[in-house]
C-alpha cells in the first residue's frame, strides 16, 4: 500500500460525509497522480438532476479537464464506495491504474443503493431485459463505424 493511501481515502470519506450534509448522496471521490490529489468529486445526482453525476464520474470528469486528457493512465481513484456498474465502466475507459474503496456494494445495497439489478440485467439476453432494446437500421449505422475504420487521422481511445 502506498505511503499516502489513507490520507487519500480519508479525503474520500471525508468528501462524502460533507456531502450528505450540503443535499448530496454519501459518495465521495479523489483522483491521485504521482502521490496528489488532482481532482474531486462528490455525488450530485438529485443538485444536478443528472443520474450519471456519481463521485467517480465527477472525480473522473475533473481530472480529465485539468489533465486535458481523456487517458487517465498513471492516476489512481479513491472512492468512498465500491464503484457502481457505470462508475466502473467510466473507471476502466478512463484506463485508470488502480481502485481504493471503502464501503461495499452491501453496504450500499443496506442503505437502498442497490445496483444488482443491473448486474442481474447484463446477465441477461437482451430481448429478455426489463427495459426494451430493439435493434434497427444496422446497415445504415455501420456507414460511421467503416467510416472510422478508414480514417487515417483519427485519435483512438
């Protein structure tokens, strides 16, 4: 473990704990480049009525402004919480090195911030899932993915 983990997960917690008390959810995250803080972030899905503003989105969201990059490699996240289903996707475009977390999914789930239903859901055939999902107009759609393919100048992420 490194010589700053539990200042960087005190951070975390700490940002979530202040958090509940400014309106927000008990999430907090920070982003950690060569042993310091570059970014925060702190759940504002209800402040900003946007379900993807999770801590580690925001975390993420900031440090790839002041980065201005969108390759996180090198940067490590500290997050009150295990990481949500989508929070972990963002975790892993992001090509972040490495998770701390404090809290677990159960303890999560204990307080109604239950994502097993999206884990059960990917498990799932698609036409079997709880939300609809129809595929259409596959051919005229590939038109962008050929185009991509063929392009010379493209920047690959």
């Amino acid at each position: 473990m490194c010589a700053n983990c539990e200042k960087h997960m005190k951070e975390a917690i700490n940002l979530s704990i202040e958090n509940v008390k400014n309106d927000g959810g008990p999430f907090g995250a920070v982003i950690v480049k060569n042993g310091e803080i570059i970014a925060r972030g702190v759940n504002r899905v209800t402040q900003n009525n946007d379900p993807t503003a999770h801590a580690e989105v925001m975390a993420i969201r900031a440090a790839s402004e002041k980065l201005k990059n969108f390759d996180l490699s090198g940067c490590e996240i500290y997050t009150s919480c295990e990481p949500c289903p989508m929070c972990l996707g963002a975790i892993y475009w992001s090509r972040l090195d490495k998770i701390y977390y404090g809290n677990n999914k159960i303890d999560a789930k204990n307080i109604d911030f239950d994502d097993s239903f999206i884990y059960d859901e990917l498990d799932l055939p698609i036409d079997k899932r709880k939300i609809p999902t129809i595929q259409m107009m596959r051919n005229e759609a590939l038109q962008a993915f050929i185009d991509w393919a063929n392009k010379t100048d493209k920047t690959e992420y």
